[in-house]
C-alpha cells in the first residue's frame, strides 16, 4: 500500500527526519498541557477559558492552526521557512497553555520568556547547532515513531 506515492517505509521515515523532534515534543506537551488546565479549572466550571484567558486561548488557536498547516507544509517540501513557522507556532501553542496554567501576574511573563529563546535560538546559529546534535545524541533521529 502506497501513501501519497511513497512506500510505507519511506513515509515512517519522514516521520522521524529532522522535522519530528519538535514535533514529537508538541505531541507530547500540548495535551500534557491541555489536561493540566482541565484539572486547574474544575472549580471554576461556570465560566470557559475563552472568558477567562481571551488572549491566550486565541493565541492557542491561531498558533495551532499555523502549525497544522506548516507542518504538514514540511512534510510536502524541504523548504526550511515552513520548518521554522512550525516551531515557531508550536512553541507559541505551548507558551499559552502555559501562561494560562500560571497566576495571573505571571502567566503574561512567559511570553516574554518565550520570545527572549526565540531571539537567541534565531541570531545564535552555534546554539540551535548544540540543540541539535544534544537531541540526535540522546537517540532523536535514529526513533521510528511507527512500528515496522
């Protein structure tokens, strides 16, 4: 069976390229996230977090639909921009559900955290480097995501 024109072993191979730390990551975190704020909001069910955390919840929702779509750009083409719009906006997912886990005060600040990495991942080409070969050390590249 063919998907997309590739063979079967192809295709679990573009799963785990250079593309699938991140979004293994993603995988992972967003849903660990996403329960975390469900247990956090049990007491207050009479309003939703659109209500509560307006900013953040649509931060959430145009980065996720950002990253769908880029990621599935990556997996179409080898360009490195749709690369980059998926890790940037599915570390934005990540940093909302994160500032809505946190108290009010500093749950704003993690943006801000987050957009000091972005900076210094994005001008410092040695550090996203290290990031790199410290992932493919501990096992990254070599990890089929899908049984064989």
């Amino acid at each position: 069976m063919e998907v997309l024109g590739r063979a079967p072993c192809q295709s679990v191979q573009n799963f785990s390229s250079a593309s699938a730390p991140y979004h293994t990551l993603f995988v992972f975190l967003i849903p660990l996230l996403v329960g975390v704020i469900e247990i956090n909001n049990v007491q207050d069910k009479n309003k939703s977090l659109i209500e509560t955390h307006l900013m953040s919840m649509c931060l959430f929702l145009v980065a996720l639909l950002i990253y769908a779509f880029a990621y599935f750009a990556v997996m179409k083409s080898e360009l490195q921009i749709f690369n980059a719009i998926a890790v940037i906006s599915g570390s934005l997912c990540s940093v909302s559900l994160v500032s809505i886990t946190l108290p009010h005060p500093y749950g704003h600040f993690s943006f801000i955290i987050w957009v000091f990495v972005l900076l210094l991942v994005a001008y410092n080409k040695r550090l996203d480097k290290k990031i790199w070969q410290f992932w493919n050390r501990f096992g990254g590249s070599n990890q089929q995501l899908l049984p064989m």
